[in-house]
C-alpha cells in the first residue's frame, strides 16, 4: 500500500499538473468505487481546485465550492493521467476531466482512479465542508511528520502493545505502513516486538528522530519520480531484504554501522516484518508466529503418531536450522521420523 511519501509526492504533481483547473466532468466508472451518497460528486463540477493535498494516506482534491474528493488508493488504486479516455478503461473506477488554461484556449485533462487486484476498496468520498472533521478522515491520529518528540512519545507510550502495530495504526499516528515502520525501527535499533508503553526515554529519543528521518528521505526519493511508486520499489535498509547482509545505517536518526547479522522476517499471513537480530533484539530470533502455530499443530500430531504407532518411533522437528522463518517455506523437512 502506498504510504504517506508516496501520496505526498503524487499531490505534489497533480498540484504541479492541474493547478487551479476547473473540474469539467466526474465519471463514475465503477460503482462501488464511490463510497458517498450525499452530496453527490458531480456537485463539484464547474468548481475549480484549490489544491490537490494529502491527509495520512489519502489524497484531498479541493473545490473552490467547498467540495472535496478524498481519494483513498488503498493497495493496487492508481490515479493517474488519462489521455485515452477510453469508454471501459481497464480496472476502472472513476475518472476527472479538468479544463487547462492553453496557448489557444481551454484544454481537456482527464485523470483516472484505477485499481489492480480483487480487492475493491479504493474509491472516492464526496464531502461538502470541513473534509478533516468527516469520514473516512475524522478518526485519523496526528500526522506522524507534525508531532513533536513529546507528543509523539505520549501517544506511543499510551499503547500496551507491539510497537511494530502502534506505529502502523493510522488512529494513533497517521501516514505510517508497513515498510516506514520496518525502516524507523531498524533505524532506532528497536524490536518491532518491544512494548510500545515499555520504552524508556533514550528509546524514545531515537525512535522519533528515526520517524522523521525515515519520512523524509522516502519523501524526498518519491519527489524524483515522475509517477506514484510501490512502496516496495523505494531504497530500504531492511524491508524487503530478508536473508540479505545488515547495512547499517549513516544517516540522520541512528547511530548503527553494518553488522555480520542478515535480515530476519517474522512472518503474518498480510505482511512480514523485517529486522536485524545484532542491532534490534541483541541478537534474539523473533518467533514467527505462523510457525510456532504449526509447529504446535504437529506436535500434537506428533504425540498422536507415537500412541498410534507399534514400533515406538515418533516425530520430531529436525535439528533446527539457523533461521526459523526458511522453515515456513518447506515446512515438510522440518519433521523427521525417528524410532
Ligand atoms: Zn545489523
């Protein structure tokens, strides 16, 4: 899913493409992809923008009528330039023709929203008024980038849980995902796993100059490309680099060299958290939670079998090897059988 660089960069160049146009026409394409009834969309047309900015990881298209189009992305959404206009653009959902000032008088541009994948929740909200106090906005926490060390150290600190989960938890601060918090906590040499309510005041110190750090060289890469990115193709210290060597980190929000460690992955069925052992978790393994499930799970199997089986032989994990998360991808030879 796109994060807050990402969206960022994009209202910068819709900004720098679009200006102050004047919205011509608003096609629904898809449904579904609108998830407001009132006011209607097109209220918006024959409005001009007043800007294309950003809320968390949504993009805001204001209308000098008052009217807003907050358009959420979610994982595969895509908003982008639309010079075909066909009548059934593929993956489709809604689609902005704006009249430009030309050279010879007005000319039409259109952008279209898109979305890749079965998912189905990218999609539009038309609000009339303040479009921060509405849904789907209301309930965002602070933007991480505007909180102060001590701001942002009292809203972690209230949360009793995984650190790794706070900081992706849009309620408490906004614009983070999965790849910033991977990078902040390499950064500030933090478990994803430390109890957010549990850091002391040095912790605290890092892991705001590593967020603010993070933030803004992911930021200042997006503003190089001429399109909204993956977040998966931005440079990473540890995301994404599972089994590839620690590089340490030079810049600005921690103090780390390049260790002899490799990049671990604990793995969730939607995402995978990445960390380094020597400079996270002083070398302790995290468990992977889908594996020790399973490994449970055949351990119960495995006291099964040697009540089942006459000859008195059972099974047991092979000889763990040094990575516990390589076990989830052949989980067979995990288990051998022995009398
Ligand atoms: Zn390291």
């Amino acid at each position: 899913m796109p994060e807050m660089p990402e969206i960022q960069a994009h209202a910068e160049r819709m900004t720098t493409a679009i200006g102050s146009a004047e919205l011509v026409k608003f096609e629904l394409l898809n449904f579904a992809g609108l998830k407001t009834f009132n006011p209607a969309a097109d209220a918006a047309v024959g409005a001009s923008l007043t800007s294309v900015g950003r809320r968390a990881k949504s993009l805001l298209i204001a209308f000098d009528n008052g009217h807003t189009h907050v358009v959420h992305l979610m994982q595969g959404g895509r908003l982008r330039p639309d010079p075909k206009r066909s009548k059934k653009p593929r993956n489709g959902i809604a689609r902005w023709v704006f009249a430009l000032d030309g050279p010879d008088g007005p000319v039409e541009e259109a952008w279209l929203l898109t979305e890749a994948g079965t998912e189905r929740k990218a999609g539009v909200w038309a609000v009339d008024g303040d479009p921060l106090e509405q849904e789907p906005l209301s309930n965002l926490g602070p933007e991480a980038i505007d909180l102060s060390r001590d701001e942002f150290a009292t809203l972690i600190g209230a949360q009793s849980r995984r650190l790794h989960g706070v900081l992706r938890t849009q309620g408490i601060v906004s614009g983070l995902g999965r790849m910033l918090a991977n990078e902040i906590l390499f950064r500030a040499g933090i478990s994803p796993f430390a109890n957010a309510s549990k850091l002391d005041e040095d912790e605290l110190d890092r892991l705001h100059a590593a967020m603010l750090a993070a933030v803004e060289e992911a930021t200042a890469h997006e503003r190089t490309l001429d399109d909204i990115g993956k977040s998966a193709d931005r440079p990473s210290l540890v995301h994404n680099r599972a089994g590839e060597p620690c590089l340490g980190c030079h810049g600005k929000g921690k103090k780390t060299t390049a260790c002899d460690d490799t990049i671990r992955t604990v793995e969730y069925r939607k995402y995978t958290v990445f960390y380094c052992p020597t400079h996270q978790t002083n070398g302790k393994t995290l468990a992977d939670n889908t594996t020790s499930k399973f490994l449970k799970l055949l351990r119960q199997l495995s006291e099964l079998l040697v009540f089942l089986c006459p000859s008195g032989g059972t099974f047991r994990p092979r000889r763990p090897r040094q990575q516990v998360p390589q076990m989830t991808g052949n989980s067979s030879s995990c288990f051998e059988f022995v009398r």
